[in-house]
C-alpha cells in the first residue's frame, strides 16, 4: 500500500468521513473502494473497445443482389 495525500474542501471532507462511518469503514479504505472500482470500469472499458475495433466488419447481404432504395432502408411497416 501506499500512503498519498489529499486536500479536500472542509465541506467535502466531511461529506466523506459521514460516507465512510456510514459504511462502517475508515476513510482511506472507503476511498480506495471507490477509486478501485473507477479503475476497474476504466480498464473493463478499454478492453471491451479493442475487442470491438479489433472485430472485421459485417457484411451487408443486399435485396437481389443490389442495394435496398432509400424507402426500403426507412420502411418501418414491421413496427406498425
């Protein structure tokens, strides 16, 4: 572990020490909770984008062997 300081507005510290009693924890536990969870969407973020980039794209099957006409695409009589 490592030990880091941080200045916090009077308001906003105490915010965060009624947070951390709350949960029945200290202050640098309840905080690192936090920060951690940030870093794990960060980095589940990350991934998730180069799976997806990394993907080829999906071919379009075109109605008879050419493009659907601008009506076709924006046809919504299925969701009538």
């Amino acid at each position: 572990m490592k030990n880091v300081t941080v200045t916090l507005p009077e308001e906003t510290a105490l915010w965060l020490r009624v947070r951390a009693a709350e949960a029945n924890r200290s202050v640098s536990s309840w905080l690192a909770d936090v920060v951690e969870g940030m870093k794990r969407r960060e980095d589940d973020y990350r991934v998730a984008m180069t799976r997806a980039l990394a993907r080829e794209p999906r071919k379009m099957a075109w109605v008879d062997g050419r493009k659907p006409t601008r009506e076709e695409l924006h046809d919504r009589a299925g969701l009538r």
